[in-house]
C-alpha cells in the first residue's frame, strides 16, 4: 500500500467523523429550536422518530410512495427514452441540431411551472397529468446535457479520427458518442433530481396523492411531526438517486478518476 | 525509382478575420516537392510556416485551393490507413487504455480481431510499453503519451508516416531518446516518412533529406541532402565534421526567412528578430519575442 492511500484513508475517516458531527450538532440546535417554539411550529426530533414508526406501520408511506415511485419512474423513463435520442441527433446532424436548439432553449429558460394549470387543463388531474408535469422538468437538462456533450467533442480527435480513416459515423458513434457521455450522465443527474421536485410538485396541484399529497395533508392540519416524515423520505430518495447515478457515472468513465 | 509523394504547385489560403471582414492569408503558395519510397524526409522551417498545413493536406485531412498531390501517382488523397499520423498533442483518446488506443485505427479499419490484438501488442511492445497496456493516457507521462501515438499510427502499417512535430511539446531529454527510438523502428518497418519539426538537431539527426520551406507564403527554399551514414544511434552523429556546418548553414538559412516574415498580406507588422542572446540555442520561436 502506497503512502497515499494511507493518507486517503485517513482523510475518509475524518471526513465521516466530521459529518456525525455536524449531524449531532444540527439534531441538537433542533431540540433546542422545538423545545422553545413548541410542537405547531416545530416537533421534537423524537415525535418525528415516532412519526415515522407509526406511518410506516400503517401503510401510509408505502403507498404514498407506491404512488409517486409510478409517476416518476414512468416520466422519468419517457425523459430519457426521449431526451437522450434527441440530444444525440441535434449533436449528430448539424441541420437538426441548429433547427430544434433555439425552441429547447425557449423551453428551458421559460418557468415551466407556469405550465402546470395548462397540463390539468389538458390530461385533467390524474396520474397523466402528473407525468406530464415531471416530464416537463426533467426532459430539458436530459437533451440539453446531451447535445453539448456531443457538440463539445474536441475537435483534435475528431481530425485524429479522421486521419485513420473514420467514416461519419464511426466519427459519431466511436468518438462523440464517448466523448458526451459524461455529459449525458450529468444530464441524467440533473434531470433525475428536479423530476423528484416534478413528482412534489405535480402532487400539490392536481389531485392529491403520494408523498406530495402527505405533505400537503399533514402540513394543512399543522400535523407537523407528520408533515416530516414524506420530507425525510423524499430526501433520502433524492440523495440515493444522486449517489447511485455518481457511482454508475464513476464505473463508466474509469479514465476520470486520474484526471484531478 | 517512381516517387511515393509528389506535390505540386500546392497553394492553400485561410481567411483571416481583419476588422470586419476576411481576408485571404496565403499559408502556401506554389509549393512543390517530392519523396521518394523509403526516404525520410524532414520539413524544417520557421513557425506559422504551413508545416502542419502541408502535412494535413497530403493526408487529405483538408482539400488544396490549387495544385495537385499524388499519392503513388493517384491524385486527391484521402485519409486513410495507408497514412499513419503522429501529432503533436498526441491527440490519444482519453477514454481508451493504451490498448484500445493503439487498437482504434485497426477497428475503424475493420481489421480482423486476432490480427488487430496481435498486431496492437506488437507495436506496444516496440515503442516499450509493455505492462502499461491497461493504462489510460492520463495516467502516462507526456513522453510515454507519445510513445503510444507513435505505436497507433504504426499499428496501421502505413506506407508513409506523417509527423508533425511529434517530440516538441517533450523535454529534450525525453525527446532525444524519442529521436534514437523513432530511427531503430524506423529501420525496420522502412516506410517513407514526412517529419515536421523546427528543431535542426533533430532534423539532422533524422533525415536523409531535409527541406527547407520558408516563411508564409511558404514554398521549399532549399533542399540538403544528409550525408551521415545509418544507423545512426551507433555512433554520435553531432561529431562528424559536416555536422556543425550544415547546422552552421540551417540556422543561418532560417534566420534569414524569420527575419523576412512577420508580414501578414495586408497587415503592417514590422519584422522582428532578436539576435540569439550568448550561449543560447536559436529556435524559430524567437522571433515570436518582439
């Protein structure tokens, strides 16, 4: 084992005791905070402890989760089905790339929330209307990420290709195509964390289902040791989609990991 | 003997941006020159000179505005496996170990599996890497980097290697042993090569034939003939007698054409030269100072 590794160790180490610090403290400043404002404006973290015990017991999170896990997977799986392909072909062909780049740009930059009464206007307040609603989140940072990826292929290597005898496509599949894809990973980050607002969101304006729909309940009725709970389990949600996606973007571009 | 690379009459021009418009710098003009099979031939010459730009066209990378470029007496190259290029950034890809690079070109080729490993693992071991096969380009030195360049482009078994430049972003201790490496491969595959440098020691070092081509609008100036026997790495080069004069003669060759460039077509900017300071190695760059 070399001296670095050692040191990489050792600053893991330090780095985890530093966060249950930081945790403890945090839990603490919480107490103190709940224990002054009283259980309307803030519950004990262990009325949220007991929450948590009591909503799982019953069923209530399972199927709230049930509920929006559907909504999500299914918007987010369109997002990508779509988004990823479109990307590549605005990278692709130039033509189609200039022609659809400014009406995704328009998209991106508008508050695609004040889209939300047209989309119940449309699919109603089911569960279509709410995949619409993530789609709508999710899909930009997908294509976006996606055809910069592509388009920012360096050129050097491109010409280096080309010397070797690589035809169009093999310039497309061979190196853009390598060359984007951590660019689409970071895409498929981006899209996957706001497709996790979309799914709150969607449940807070149409009809009121899933986590969104608990908060939204338990936050009506200052039930807040409840409200807590579809909070913490977004979170956690949230952080697991983020860390799976680093690790799979860590096993597909080995080559990163030397690039410091 | 036929020639493996006639060019002639070459001219190639880029526009310029120049206030709001373009207008047209001539990189070559009326450029030709030939190489003969088995030659290695050296292209020395001040920088912004169209060195790379000639390299690009005869491997067909860009099209000539005029004149003409055969490749065993067929016109309009196109690129190709018959060409190996060596760059001077390397130009790996970052995502491909040393293995997979190398085997790139073979796969773009189509070139049957068992050969193409076969083939890859030969050339690896030639320019000296093996054990690094699994290695990716951003865990090299900048010298082993190029080592892996050079062993891609010759994987392809090209009939004629263009290099451009190949060592000069390397120290020059890491780029004379490159030098000896490249004459020892260079021996044995015998294919014709087109060499790019600025460098004298290298050129003379290289080359059967050196071609000088001067300053923008280039054209070949002046062709020397390299008298010293090969192989060359047995024995120190840079004592026989002809050395220093024909160095001697290059550089003062050279500086005369920096010393007529630095005029862009329809640019005013005063020529500019700066005398080699005591004990200082001249290098083309130098006039870049100003």
């Amino acid at each position: 084992m070399s001296v670095k590794d050692v040191a990489g160790i050792r600053r893991r180490r330090v780095g985890w005791a530093t966060r249950i610090i930081i945790l403890a403290a945090l839990i603490a400043v919480w107490q103190i905070a709940a224990l002054s404002l009283g259980p309307l404006f803030l519950p004990q973290p262990l009325a949220v402890v007991y929450a948590t015990i009591t909503l799982f017991g019953n069923g209530t999170i399972e199927l709230a989760l049930k509920q929006s896990m559907t909504v999500y997977l299914i918007a987010f799986g369109i997002s990508l089905a779509i988004g990823i392909p479109l990307g590549l072909v605005m990278g692709g062909i130039k033509a189609v790339g200039d022609a659809v780049d400014s009406f995704i740009n328009l998209f991106n930059s508008m508050p695609r929330i004040a889209l939300i009464p047209l989309m119940v206007a449309w699919f109603g307040l089911g569960v279509t209307s709410k995949i619409a609603i993530v789609i709508l989140l999710a899909f930009f940072p997908i294509v976006i990420n996606t055809y910069n990826g592509v388009l920012n292929t360096d050129k050097d290597l491109l010409e280096a290709a080309t010397s070797f005898g690589a035809s169009r496509g093999q310039l497309f599949t061979r190196v853009m195509l390598r060359a984007a894809l951590s660019n689409i990973i970071t895409g498929i980050r981006l899209g996957a964390s706001v497709g996790i607002l979309g799914v709150v969101v969607a449940e807070l304006f149409t009809a009121i289902t899933g986590l969104g729909g608990l908060i939204v309940t338990y936050g009506n009725l200052f039930e807040l040791n409840y409200y807590f709970v579809p909070v913490l389990v977004l979170s956690v949600i949230g952080v697991t989609i983020s860390e799976g996606l680093k690790y799979v973007e860590k096993r597909l571009t080995p080559w990163k990991q030397f690039q410091r | 003997m036929a020639p493996k690379v006639v060019v002639r009459n070459l001219s190639k021009s880029f526009p310029l941006r120049q206030g709001k418009g373009y207008v047209k710098l001539n990189v070559i003009e009326d450029l030709s020159m030939s190489v003969d099979e088995k030659e290695f031939v050296v292209i020395i010459g001040p920088s912004g000179s169209g060195k790379t730009t000639l390299l690009k066209l005869i491997d067909g990378l860009i099209p000539p505005d005029s004149g003409e470029i055969l490749i065993d007496g067929t016109s309009h190259p196109k690129p190709g496996p018959k060409m190996g290029f060596v760059f001077q950034s390397f130009r790996l890809m970052p995502w491909k170990t040393v293995m997979g690079n190398v085997l790139f070109p073979l796969q773009l080729n189509h070139v049957d599996k068992k050969a193409a490993s076969d083939r890859a693992v030969k050339y690896i071991t030639q320019v000296g890497l093996t054990g690094f096969e699994n290695s990716y380009p951003s865990e090299l030195s900048g010298g082993m980097q190029q080592r892996v360049g050079l062993a891609r482009a010759m994987a392809l078994e090209p009939e004629i290697m263009l290099m451009d430049e190949p060592f000069g972003s390397l120290d020059a201790q890491t780029s004379e042993l490159l030098q000896v490496e490249l004459l020892k491969l260079w021996q044995f595959s015998n294919n014709t090569v087109i060499f790019v440098t600025h460098n004298l020691d290298e050129a003379l070092l290289l080359a059967d034939r050196i071609l000088l081509i001067g300053a923008r609008p280039s054209r070949v100036e002046e062709e020397i003939k390299v008298p010293f026997r090969r192989p060359r790495w047995t024995y120190d080069v840079r004592s026989e007698p002809e050395y220093p004069v024909l160095r001697r003669h290059l550089w003062t060759r050279l500086r005369e054409m920096v010393s007529k460039s630095g005029t862009f077509p329809g640019v005013n900017v005063a020529p500019t030269v700066t005398a080699p300071l005591a004990g200082e190695e001249w290098t083309p760059r130098m006039a870049e100072r100003g």
